[in-house]
C-alpha cells in the first residue's frame, strides 16, 4: 500500500469511482483546470473531460443543479470552495435536497456529496475557517461526516457518493497535507454513522473530530492517565453505541471540537451521555472548544484554538474531581 495525504486519497477515491461508474460527476469552482484550490480534484478533468465542471461563482446554482441531476438519477459530486461560502445555498440544501425522500416518500432520493474544506489551523483568510457542523448535524435528511485522516477520508468519500442520500462532506483543511498513512489501493468503504476508537483505555473518555484528532493524538502521548480517545468520523447520524459504552467504561468523558461551545456537536453528545449514562459517571461531562466568537484572522488564531496546554489542565481537572 502507499502512503498517501488525505488530498491523494480524496483524488483516488474520485479517480476509481468514476471510472467505475458513469453517472459520478464533479463539479464546482475552479474544480476543472486548476484541480480546485487545494489540488484534491487535480488532473481529474483530463481523464474525465465530460463529468469535470469548473462552475460560476454562485454556490445556489451549484447545489441547485446538483439536486437536479442527482433526482435525475446522477451522483452528483459539489464543491463549496470553503465552508464559509455554503450560506446563499443553505436554501436549496435544507429546502430541496434533504427533503426530497420525505416530500416523494421515497419514491425520489438525493445521492449528492457536498464537499466543503473546513477548520482553521492554517491562517487563513475571514470567512475560510469554518466549523459550523452543528447547523447541518440538525437537519433532519442530511448526514454529516468529517474524516480526520487519509484512509478514512478515501473510505467515507466512496461511501458517500454510493450513499442514496445528500451527504455534507467536510474536509479539515490543516490535515490536507500534514497527514500521510497507507492507504489501499483498491475501493473499500469506511462505514458512515461509525465511530472509530483510537486508542483504548479505562480512566477517561476523550470525544473528538477533523483537526483535532491529531492535535489530541499528539497531547495525550505521553498522559499517565488511561484515555481512551474517539474519533467520531460522523456528525449526523451520531454513534450513539459507541459512545455511551465508553462513557460508562471509563465514567469520564472530555469532548473537544474546534467549533464554537455553544449549541455545537459537543452539547448534543454531552446531553445524549448524561441522558444514558449518569450514574455511570464519576465527574460531570466537560467540553474543551472554540470561543463563542468569530474565528480571529491570523495573528489571533492561536488564542482561539484549542492548546496542548488547556488539554492537559482540562484532563488534571477531571481526574481530580
């Protein structure tokens, strides 16, 4: 196997279902020629000139002719260019695509994937580092994923485009390159609505998605403390199973995300806990994430994320009370 950075594994993933299957297209800004902003679709228009569409700058046509096509019978495959960009489209996407099942009682359903890069981390520009997963984890018809490394990235990619549902599909830019695993070759698909458990352990739970998994990985290293740590891998629908049997395990649980705290992905699993899990508990649910503020341009973009520092406090914390 070759190892791979979730861009190459995202490029694979794209290359071997398309030539697979006719009816998986691609489209979105600057997706074609230039192989999009961070290079993910790169080359693909080459092998693939008449499913490959650089689009206009207007996100509402984009999701509106992917929901076309994909009620047609197609698979369409939409690029927002940042997740900051999605917002003149929310309409189409909770209106129309989530809804299509519902209003046609499953005589029509909606197989696209919305592809967004996500996350800061890389001092990016205002508007560019977006975590706003909460606003599509509600939304009754959508399911929501985010891999937070190459193989699940190639995994959940092909399981989304096969998936006969719209699948939101974000990508933490920070772990584009930053990251590379063995990856195989050949199709496989990494199941959605599963949860992955990184590491195993008895004293404490740590909950966490996209960027912050190797941020996590990388703090608790070298921890005295037994954690076991999650990678949610999807938002919406929650795994929920996994979850809470850790939660009773350990009877400690810490969720860190890098979306602002309040009404994010992180209340709603510390609610589902509590709900399932409180007398299994030895200290009260906690969550480490962003300030319930815009994310700071790049001189202040340290100060809102989520630090080795505030981990290892967080976890002495819980281990005291």
């Amino acid at each position: 196997m070759a190892k791979l950075t979730m861009v190459q594994a995202l490029n694979q993933a794209f290359d071997q279902v398309m030539a697979k299957d006719k009816d998986v297209v691609l489209l979105g800004e600057d997706i074609g020629i230039d192989g999009g902003v961070f290079r993910v679709t790169d080359g693909l228009i080459k092998k693939y000139p008449d499913r490959v569409f650089d689009t206009p700058l207007a996100e509402v046509g984009i999701i509106g002719a992917s929901i076309g096509m994909a009620v047609y019978g197609m698979k369409p495959v939409a690029e927002i260019q940042f997740m900051g960009f999605v917002y003149p489209a929310m309409n189409q996407i909770i209106s129309h695509a989530a809804r299509f099942r519902n209003r046609t009682r499953s005589a029509l359903t909606v197989p696209m994937v919305i592809r967004m890069p996500c996350q800061g981390g890389i001092r990016a520009l205002e508007h560019h580092s977006e975590s706003t997963e909460s606003l599509f984890a509600q939304i009754p018809g959508l399911k929501v994923v985010m891999p937070a490394t190459p193989y699940d990235a190639k995994g959940l990619m092909i399981a989304a485009i096969n998936d006969p549902d719209p699948v939101i599909f974000l990508e933490p830019k920070k772990v584009y390159r930053s990251i590379k695993e063995e990856v195989p070759e050949e199709i496989y698909e990494v199941p959605i609505g599963k949860a992955n458990i990184i590491q195993e352990g008895i004293d404490l739970t740590i909950i966490t998605w996209g960027t912050y998994v190797k941020e996590v990985m990388d703090a608790i290293r070298d921890s005295k403390v037994s954690i076991e740590l999650i990678d949610l891998r999807t938002i919406s629908p929650l795994d929920n199973e996994t979850i809470i049997n850790s939660a009773k395990k350990t009877g400690r649980v810490l969720i860190i995300h890098e979306a602002p705290k309040t009404c994010s992905v992180g209340a709603e699993i510390s609610a589902r806990i509590t709900e399932k899990a409180f007398l299994n508990l030895q200290a009260p649910v906690m969550r480490l994430a962003g300030y319930d503020i815009i994310m700071p341009l790049a001189q202040g973009e340290n100060l809102y994320l989520v630090s080795k520092e505030r981990i290892d406090e967080k976890i002495k914390q819980m281990m005291e009370f």
